[in-house]
C-alpha cells in the first residue's frame, strides 16, 4: 500500500477496494481533535469559540487546521454571517452525519473495554 500527500496510488484503490475504504475513512478522521469536534458537533450548530472553549487548551491554529481539513472533506459546513464581529457557525453536513454511527461504536468499545480508574 502507498499513501502520500497526493493520496493512494491508483493500484492499491483498483486491488484492495475494502482496505482502501478503511484507509480513506481513517484519512478523513485523522488528526487528534476531529473525532471530539464531530461528536460536539452532533447535536446542533456550534459557533467557533463554543468549539474552543470545549476542546480546552487547543490553540487556535490547530482547532482551524482542524476544521479546515473537516470543511475540505466535506463533512462539516461553514457559515460565516456578515456582522460585527463576523459570526462564524459550524455544522455537520450529511456526509458528516454519516460518520456518527462510527464515533458511536467507538464511544460503545470505550465503555466496554476502556480503563475503569
């Protein structure tokens, strides 16, 4: 399997079509933050510091890489209103509601498998 900043060689796609969707869905779901910021995101519309202000000490600069990237793969939106201070809200699309049963099962294994401390 190759994976690189251009994303998986044509090959590895056409001959191991059930890896390269595990892969793909993984790609999407990388990066430390993203899975917490869908799961806020789950329940409704979240402004820009309602999302800061629930991952705690993230900087701002890895919350919009984060975000961005989410935006990019077409799983959240976002709205920016024209007022002073612009207003920016974040949204799960469909697609992004598609990943929740995944976040849910995980959040299931957490509960059964996780540390008991």
């Amino acid at each position: 399997m190759r994976v690189c900043n251009e994303g998986f060689d044509q090959e590895f796609m056409d001959e191991k079509r059930d890896m390269y969707a595990i892969a793909f869905t993984q790609n999407v779901l990388s990066g430390r933050w993203k899975y917490f910021i869908l799961w806020y995101l789950k329940g409704e519309t979240r402004r820009y510091t309602d999302i800061k202000n629930f991952l705690g000490g993230l900087s701002q600069g890895s919350l919009t890489k984060q975000l961005k990237e989410l935006e990019s793969d077409g799983v959240i939106q976002r709205d920016v209103y024209p007022e002073v201070p612009p207003r920016v809200e974040y949204s799960l699309t469909d697609k992004g509601k598609k990943l929740l049963p995944i976040l849910e099962k995980m959040e299931d294994f957490g509960k059964e498998f996780g540390s008991k401390n």
